[in-house]
C-alpha cells in the first residue's frame, strides 16, 4: 500500500468521521432536549444514528470506503444493517413509550404531519430489506432480481429517512443535518450507480427467464 493510498484513505476516513461526529455533537448540545425525558432522548438519539449510518452503508456495500476491501466492507455491510435496524427500533419503540398517541397516529398514517409519513414509510422499507437480506442464501429470488429489490427498498428508506429528518425541526441543526443528509443521498446514488441493480433483473425475475 503506497503513501498516497494510505494518505487518502485517512482523510476519507477523517471526513466521514468528522460529520458524523458533528452531527451527534450538535444534537447533543440541542436546546430541543431540555425538559425531555430520558427515553425521548434517547428515542431521538437513535434517530440520528440511524441517519449516520444510512451514510455508510451503500459505502460499505461496494467496497468504496478507503482502505476497506469489498469482502470486509460486505461483511460489515450486514452487522452495521442490524445496527441499523436495532437503532430504528429504539426510535420507534422510545418515542412510542414517550408519546403512545403520536406513534399510534404515525403508524397508522393519521398524524397530520408530513414527517410522520415518510418515517414510517421509511421503517417498512428498512423492515423490508433487512427481511431480503435474511432470505438472501435461500435463493428464493435470482441474484439480479435480489439486488434490484433489496436496492429498491434500500432507497425508499434513504429517501423517506432524508424527508423525514428535514421535515422535523428537533434536536439536529439545520446546517449539520442538510450537510449529512446531502452526503447520504449521494453516497446511495454513487452506489446504485456503481451496482446498477436493474442491470438484468428483468430477465432474472421468477417466471420471466423462461419467456
């Protein structure tokens, strides 16, 4: 490994290491979270790690975090997606306890709030592509028609995540939190374009190979 390569992969590592670590720094010193109580911040603690983690994830799936060879970088890809998963379900579960009426109108799409919508959209989904990682060595599904679907819901949760922290005004500043998620929605379109989930996945899905 030369010292270029070295050089880069610690500035790329010091960059991703720097927003997220902002983030969190600047939802913790929140004027949001006075007078909260413990499970709330938590709950919403859990919120904006997801959202950190949303950040490496595509990343980590192709293998284009500095110094982080694709077979590690996969197999990493699968513990920090049950990270994810856990951490979505301490915001989900921590708000629920901290506000049953709200949660209960967010799950079942009566809050009046756009936010609301697109987090529980984006939970389905994550739901969704955790349960296509689980089925993955059944070989239910063609490796093409896997990819395009656990991608599809990938994105949906990416894009439901990114509207519903930008549509909530709470503990993550504005600057800070349209900064991660741009980086977000870039990192998972460098991704699906690197990937290219659709590539074949037409002729890969069940009952069309044999057309």
């Amino acid at each position: 490994m030369t010292l270029a390569v070295v050089c880069r992969a610690i500035l790329g590592w010091a960059a991703i290491i720097a927003v997220i670590a902002t983030a969190l720094f600047v939802a913790a010193g929140s004027s949001y979270l006075q007078y909260r109580t413990p499970v709330y911040v938590a709950a919403g603690f859990a919120g904006v790690v997801a959202l950190c983690l949303l950040l490496v994830q595509p990343l980590l799936a192709t293998g284009m975090l500095p110094g982080l060879p694709l077979r590690a970088g996969r197999r990493v890809h699968r513990w920090t997606g049950v990270a994810l998963v856990l951490a979505v379900a301490m915001h989900v579960a921590g708000l629920g306890i901290a506000s049953p009426p709200d949660m209960l109108d967010a799950l079942t799409f009566t809050a009046p709030t756009l936010f609301s919508v697109f987090g529980v959209v984006a939970m389905w989904a994550l739901v969704a592509a955790a349960l296509l990682a689980g089925v993955r060595k059944r070989r239910s599904l063609r490796p093409q028609a896997w990819r395009l679907a656990h991608c599809t819901a990938a994105a949906v949760v990416v894009v439901g995540s990114v509207a519903h922290a930008m549509l909530i005004e709470g503990t993550m500043g504005s600057v800070s939190k349209t900064l991660l998620c741009a980086l977000v929605i870039g990192s998972s379109a460098l991704t699906a374009a690197r990937l290219r989930p659709w590539a074949g996945a037409w002729r890969a899905w069940p009952g069309q190979a044999r057309k």
